[in-house]
C-alpha cells in the first residue's frame, strides 16, 4: 500500500548511519538505502510517495522502513 509522508530529512549517527524522514506529526521512518541521492540532504523539506516495508528490518532501527517511489522538494 502506498502512503504520502511530508517532513524534513535527517541524518542519524547510528552504526555506519542512517537516512531518516521526521513527518510534521514527528513519526520518524527510515529511509531504505538505495533512496535518490538528491532526496538525502540534511535539513530538506519534502513530500515523498512511498511504501513502509514491513518485510525489511534494519539495524539503525529508528522507525519503520519507507522504501521511497518518488519525492518532491517543498
């Protein structure tokens, strides 16, 4: 199932790091590696289309993993 998220982009210094996506609501989602380059910019306001993936565990464990399809700065 698709879900559209806003918030800003964070960096998080666990293990060999971590993406993460803080929504206006301050539920936090890790971003899954492999995300655009450009969407992973610390302090970056933005809208993402994803899909929180449930089959995937991560060691960073700071939320729920969102596999991002698409993103737009705001």
């Amino acid at each position: 199932m698709s879900t559209k998220v806003t918030g800003k982009i964070e960096h998080r210094d666990i293990g060999m790091g971590a993406w993460a996506l803080v929504t206006d609501d301050g539920t936090t989602y890790e971003i899954l590696r492999g995300a655009d380059k450009s969407l992973l910019k610390a302090g970056q306001k933005v809208e993402v289309t994803g899909q929180v993936r449930e089959d995937v565990m991560t060691t960073a464990m700071i939320g729920s993993v969102l596999e991002v399809k698409s993103f737009q700065v705001i």
